[in-house]
C-alpha cells in the first residue's frame, strides 16, 4: 500500500531517511538517476555499502537516487534563502573516470541487463573479494565456457592438456550433461568453479589460483562437484540467478524506489533543459529580479517552472520538496541556467562541424558590430553544401558563435578566424569561398582578412558581399543630383514633423490608414522604398494630413508647427517631387526586389549574374523610355491633387564675352530638358555605372564557373568550342577536379540531363545524388559542390546581429560572452537543436554533474 502510494503522490520522505541510514551510498548527484535504456546492470544489495558512481563512455548510470545528502541538521537560515543557496551540485568536482580517461564500473537499478560491466570474463582476473553489485551483474550474465580455441598443452613429461569435453559430465548411460559450472581461464590455463568463486570462501584451487592438474581431470571435477561446499555455492548461485529474474530480490522495494527518485529526476532535468531552449528560441529573458519561487518578479523561467507545475506532476512534486524542504539540490538556479546553455551550445557546434566535416568544403562569413555593452562582436557563420544519396543537395549557412574581439585589424580578425577554425578542427586548405562587408580591414588587398587568407589558401576564392555592393550602387544615384538630395532631405523631414508629436501621429493615421511614413534608413538605402513608397500611393492622404495639421496648428498658436507643415506641403504639391517620386519608386523597387533575393542562403552566383544582368537591363530601358512612362503614372496623381503639370522656368544665365570675336550662347532649354538633364540622366547613368564597375569583380567568377551554370551555357560552351579551355581553368583554379574527366562527364550530362533539372547547379546536383548516379558524374559534381559553396552576400551574419540585439539588450547588458554566444547559437539554430537527442543531453549534463569518485 505504501509504495502505491508513492505511486501516485510521490514518495514520503521518511522512506528515504530510512535508506540513507542504512546505506552510505547517497552522496552522489544527477548522475545517480541517468541511465541509458541499452546500458544496465543490476542493482547492489541494499546491505553493499560505498558503491561508486562513476561514467562511461557508453552513458551515465547510478547505484541510487541522487539529490540527497548526509543527514545533518538544517538550519533556519537554510530554510529561508533563495533557490540559488539550495543547489548544492552548482559546481561539480572532477571524477577520477575524467581525470584518467579509463571508463569506471557503473551501476544502474535494472538487475536483467550487464553490458557496460569492466570486470573481465576471464575469473583468473577477477577481484578476490567481489563486491555484491559484481556478483548480481556475474550472476545475470552467467558462465561464459570458452571453447572456439586451441587449448595449449602442460610442460609435464607426457603433456596434456585442457580440452571442451571435460565441460561436460558423461553418464553410464552415455548420456552427457553440461557443467555449467566450470570455466577455463585463457590467462592462467586453468579451470575454476563459478558457483564457489562467488559465494565460496576461496580455500580450493577452483577458487582461488585456478585448477591445471589436468591427469585425471574428470576425477577431480566428479569429487568436487559432489562437495557439500559445492553444493552449497550451487544453491545460492541458482537461488539468486532465480531472484534476479523474478525481481524477488530481499532489497526489490529499495530498488523500486530507486527507480521511481530516478525517473523523477531525469524528468525533472528534461524539463527544465525544455523550458530553457523554448526561452533562448524565442530571445526572452530568463532571469528576473529575484530568484523566488511564486514571486511575480523571478523571470521568465522560474515562472514557466511554476506555469508547468500546475498541470505537470513531475514537476509539481519537485516544487513540493523545495518548499518543504525535503531536498537541497533542485537545478533550478541560474549557475545550473548556466551551465545547461553552455552545453546545449557545445552540442550544437559539435552537430554543425560534424555536417562542416561531411561536406568537406566550406566557405567562411564574417562581419562585425558592437553589442550594448560597446564590446565589437565578431559573427562567425560557416556556408557548407550537404549531398545525401536518394536525399539530394542542400546549401545552409551556420552560425557558430560570437567572438569578442579586440583588436579589428585585418590581422587580428585573421587570427581570430584561425583561432576559431582550429577549435573545430577545421583545416584551412578545405576552405573554398570568403565573403565580407567592403570594410578595408576585411577586403583590404594586402592587409585585409580576405588577402590573408589567400596566402594561406589560394582556393579560398573571396567574393564580395553583392547586397552591401548593391545599397553602395543605391547610395552613390542618391548622391548624383541636387535634386535627389532635397528629394530625400523632405521625406526625412515630413517623417519628423509626425514622428515628434502622439498628437500629430494619430492625426496622420486618421488620413493614412494602410501604409505609414517611415524614417529614411541610414545604412541600407535599398530599404528606404518604404519611405517611398507611402509617398508614392499616398500622396493626397497625406497632403490632407498636413492641412488638418495646419489647421490644428493655427488654433494652438504654434508656429513653428505651421510653417513646417505649410513648407513641406508646398513642397509636396511640386510637379518635380511629384515626378521624383514615381521615378525613384521604379528604380528602388528593382534594385530592392534583387536585393532581397540575394539575402537568401541558398542563392549561388548563377543566380547573382542573372539578377543583376536583369537589373542592368532594367535601368538601360529605363533611361530611354523611363521618363516618358513616369510621367504618366505622375499625371494621375497631379490630376487628383490638381497640380500644376510644368516644371518651372529657368532664367538662362549669360555669359560675359571678353573679346568681340566671341559669338553668343543661345543655347536655349525647356524646363523638361532641364529636369531631364539636371536629374533624370544622372541618377540613371550614376546607377549604372556604379553597378557596371562595383560588380567588375564578379566576371573573374563568372569566367570560372560561369560554363557549368546550367545545362543551356554547358551547351553553348561545347558549341563554341571552349569547353576543354574552361575545365582546365577551373583546374588550375581549384585542383579538385581532373579536367579531361570533367569534359567527358559534362559532354554526357548534356544530353543525359531532363530539362526540368538543368535550369541551375543546385538542380544538377540534386539529381546527381537523388539518381544515385554519382558514379558517372563525380568530377561533375564536386565542380557544383565548389560553386555553390561560395557564398554571395553576408546576409546570415547580419541575421545574426539581429538576435545579438534582442538577447543582449541594455537590461542584459553584464551578460558573459559564453552565456550569449550559447543563447545566440540556440535561438539562431533551432533547426540544428531541434535535430539532436535530448536524451544525450541529459546523460551529458549527468556526467558533468558527477561529483563520486571510484577509487
């Protein structure tokens, strides 16, 4: 009836003061109730006293539950402190498995399994006095009878030996029985007895030395097997063997409650690494202002604990002990937080560099940014191409932590990157691809990272970041003309006159209800379209908004209110920022359209010289025919708001002549022309210049790989007769390919390839590895793999600054840089987290909590 009720409503305490009495063997920790399901051994008596708890290299096992401590007296002062004093197993000592390296005996409750067992099953190696956990895994396994072996002979006169039959008993009958008894020790040639090794009192040759007499073996056997202290042995070994199987043990109900301390504590232990991966995935703060339980300021994850206790029994009973006291360690404090982040994040950078190391190839991203506490992070993300068979080709990009630097030269983050890449066991030479920001101390030619490395490494092929190059082909149009930079300066303007007053800002929401003004984003100035583009659809709403401001401003007296309103709206009812408007709208959501798709991981360089060639090709027939075609759109809005459709006059500036020979310069000009010449022409041709020479670079990379794009440039190149000359540049490039192969095998893909794949290098990959036909085109496939390793932008280190400013924020500011490089690495790499075993993160977390020494 007792243990029902430990059952249901957990065990009474007084039950385990009781075993700890009788037993000196809790003193241990989490390690104590991790075992793994495939590793068990039988439980010890409950009479063994100062059994070890050690580790192994197959998982975490324990002789009894973990959590409790020698019997002492608690004080008042313990009663009333905080979670934090509670959690006696915050700082484990180092276990003597750990120190040596040399897996240690480990126990576990179950009594039907001995795998994990060090003692050998030769008995001449067995301890001589053997302890009762030993005897229970001995007796679960049973006698081991070697047979499969050439037994060697005496140094007698007439040599004999030990030979298989003797394992047998043969009757008169002539009938044999097995002596199940017996055993042959290799190491000493010599014979024991299994039964009385066990339970004997070792005073015979079959007990202690071993038995090698072997004239007249079977007679020796025939006496002793018929001794009363044989018989005896027999008795018991079978006895116990029969306990064992049927749980009868005389210490089942200590075992029984063992086991259910130890599921508890596992679930107590899976639990709390849930709700700490559910917060990190989510950027939420873990800690609050106390660390209480049931207080309303204790954080978010004291509060989840609470939240799960309402409908979880686990761990609703493990909050009943720490409010009764009935336990000292509860791993609920933040050093334990701690710890467990940091384990979750070594697991996951184990898991990424096991993926980095199967791929073989990888590229390198870098970029850097100061966090809250004015300490410059540097974001490390590793871009590897993963080829599975029947599964295909997969592009990631993985993040693999922040790094505190402090010295941000060229060399420095070099060193860095060194640093971090030998941590991982990553060599160098198996680096194909850079991509950083165009900060000098990054792209420098000779003191830069990328120089450096290619020093290092000539295959690792350094492609400029194409997002930053595109916002660098934005800024440099917005800067080409006077009137772009006045265009610009009166929606920052516009911006700021709403953005200063609650007031002004609901007024602007009752007139413009689907989009809102937005400030001018300094850094990216493809993103400034959404200032844009609220201008762009709602112009009149807005201008109304500015006329109830007016208005509003007037009754309140305020001029300051008024004459900015008045000035913007004056500005806004141009024909010329009217015509600004449609035109950079066009050009911004082009450039803004490939820019987003470049930030996509898994985009390669076929699919940046497609994008930009689109742009190009955009911008040249917009400098013909997009004046014409804006002017339209720009009608429609000037009808609706009735404004004047007419730039206005110029007065031609005259020329003094100096001598009377001079003619005259009549060059006259309509306002049209004068707009076009003034803004339009330079804000186009600045655009594509800029695009032309910021992306030069990029036909060195195109001239490489550009044949082996798709299966239409692998035809056109054949056609043309260039395709030996490009697979041995690709050679003499990278040495990961024998040319002369690689044309045969592009030759065949040509007219093997199904058009539906042959569209891009990720979709003949794919089909490579999906078809199980890597066989036929292995150079093929590894010149793939090389081009879509190379990375394009460095869009994943800039994600990464994302979460580093919702973890680290001013509230978080003192936060350690190994606690934020593991938050960061969970919340950025869900996937990766998600994908491991979180059964293994237990038994981790159990071993690095062990504390109990075997000596």
């Amino acid at each position: 009836m007792g243990l029902m009720l430990g059952l249901v409503a957990g065990i009474p305490r007084g039950i385990f003061v009781h075993v700890r009495r009788n037993r000196d063997i809790c003193a241990g920790s989490l390690l104590k109730f991790i075992t793994k399901k495939t590793d068990k051994v039988p439980l010890p008596n409950a009479d063994d006293e100062n059994l070890p708890v050690t580790s192994t290299s197959s998982g975490i096992v324990a002789a009894q539950p973990g959590g409790c401590h020698d019997e002492q007296e608690e004080t008042p002062e313990a009663h009333r402190a905080p979670i934090s004093s509670y959690d006696t197993d915050d700082f484990p000592a180092t276990s003597a498995s750990s120190r040596t390296g040399i897996p240690t005996p480990h126990h576990d409750m179950s009594p039907t399994t001995t795998t994990g067992l060090t003692t050998s099953e030769d008995p001449a190696e067995w301890p001589s006095v053997l302890s009762h956990t030993e005897v229970c895994a001995l007796v679960t396994k049973g006698p081991i009878q070697i047979k499969d072996v050439v037994f060697p002979q005496n140094s007698e006169k007439n040599p004999r030996r030990f030979t298989k039959e003797n394992y047998e008993m043969v009757m008169k009958n002539g009938e044999k029985i097995q002596r199940t008894w017996l055993l042959y020790s290799v190491s000493k040639d010599s014979v024991f007895c299994f039964a009385c090794k066990l339970f004997g009192k070792q005073d015979n040759a079959l007990t202690i030395g071993g038995f090698r007499n072997w004239r007249n073996l079977a007679g020796h056997l025939k006496e002793h097997e018929y001794s009363k202290t044989h018989i005896t042995c027999m008795t018991s070994w079978h006895e116990l063997q029969m306990r064992l199987k049927t749980k009868t043990a005389i210490d089942q109900i200590n075992k029984d409650l063992m086991h259910l301390e130890m599921h508890h504590w596992r679930g107590v232990i899976r639990r709390v690494i849930a709700i700490i991966c559910h917060l990190a995935e989510r950027n939420l703060a873990l800690r609050g202002h106390t660390n209480v339980l049931y207080d309303p300021h204790n954080g978010n994850f004291l509060s989840q604990v609470e939240l799960m206790a309402q409908f979880d029994p686990v761990m609703s009973e493990h909050l009943r002990r720490i409010q009764n006291k009935e336990t000292m360690v509860h791993y609920l404090s933040s050093q334990i937080q701690n710890e467990i982040i940091a384990l979750i994040g070594d697991k996951v950078t184990d898991e990424i560099v096991k993926r980095v190391k199967k791929a073989k190839y990888f590229s390198v991203i870098m970029d850097c940014t100061p966090d809250i506490s004015h300490t410059e992070q540097l974001s490390v993300v590793l871009r590897v191409v993963n080829c599975e068979p029947s599964v295909g080709a997969s592009i990631s990009e993985h993040f693999v932590g922040f790094v505190d630097v402090q010295d941000t030269t060229g060399k420095g983050l070099c060193d860095t990157l060194l640093e971090k890449l030998d941590k991982f066991s990553l060599s160098i030479a198996n680096c194909r691809g850079q991509s950083y920001d165009n900060g000098s101390n990054m792209m420098g030619h000779k003191q830069g990272v990328q120089a450096r490395i290619l020093q290092m490494n000539e295959k690792a092929l350094c492609v400029p970041c194409s997002s930053h190059t595109l916002n660098l082909v934005v800024a440099d149009a917005a800067k080409s003309s006077v009137v772009s930079i006045t265009f610009f300066g009166v929606l920052q303007r516009l911006y700021n006159l709403f953005s200063s007053s609650v007031q002004r800002w609901a007024l602007l929401e009752e007139h413009v209800q689907q989009l809102t003004i937005k400030s001018l984003s300094v850094t990216r100035w493809e993103a400034r379209i959404d200032s844009v583009k609220v201008v762009r659809y709602h112009l009149p709403e807005i201008i109304q908004a500015l006329s109830a401001l007016e208005t509003l401003s007037v009754q309140k007296k305020d001029s300051e209110t008024l004459s900015n309103a008045t000035s913007i709206k004056d500005e806004l009812m141009k024909w010329s920022f009217v015509m600004c408007t449609v035109i950079w709208y066009n050009i911004l959501y082009q450039i803004n359209r490939v820019s987003k798709i470049l930030q996509s991981p898994t985009v390669s360089l076929e699919t940046l010289k497609r994008e930009t060639s689109t742009v190009r090709a955009y911008l040249e027939n917009f400098r013909e025919n997009g004046l014409a075609a804006s002017q339209i759109d720009a009608r429609e809005i000037a009808e609706n708001l009735e404004i004047d459709m007419s730039f206005p006059e110029k007065r031609n500036r005259k020329t003094t002549r100096q001598f009377l020979y001079e003619g005259r310069e009549e060059t006259q000009s309509t306002p049209d022309q004068h707009f076009n010449r003034e803004f339009f022409l330079p804000l186009v041709d600045t655009a594509l210049t800029s695009l032309n020479e910021r992306f030069s670079k990029m036909e060195d990379f195109y001239a490489i790989y550009g044949f082996i794009f798709s299966k239409e440039n692998m035809s056109k190149t054949i056609q043309s007769g260039k395709l030996e000359d490009s697979c041995k540049k690709l050679e003499k490039t990278l040495h990961d390919i024998d040319s002369e192969d690689l044309v045969l095998e592009i030759r065949a893909a040509v007219h093997a390839f199904p058009d539906h794949v042959s569209a891009s290098p990720r979709e003949m990959l794919d089909y490579i590895y999906k078809e199980q036909i890597l066989d036929l085109y292995g150079n093929l496939s590894i010149a793939l793999r090389l081009l879509l390793t190379l990375p394009v932008t460095v869009a994943s280190g800039e994600r990464s600054f994302s979460a580093l400013k919702l973890i680290k924020t001013y509230l978080r500011s003192t936060m350690s840089q190994e606690r934020l490089s593991g938050l960061a690495l969970i919340s950025i790499e869900y996937s990766v987290r998600r994908s491991l075993d979180l059964e293994d993160i237990v038994s981790a977390f159990a071993q690095a909590k062990a504390r109990k020494q075997h000596f």
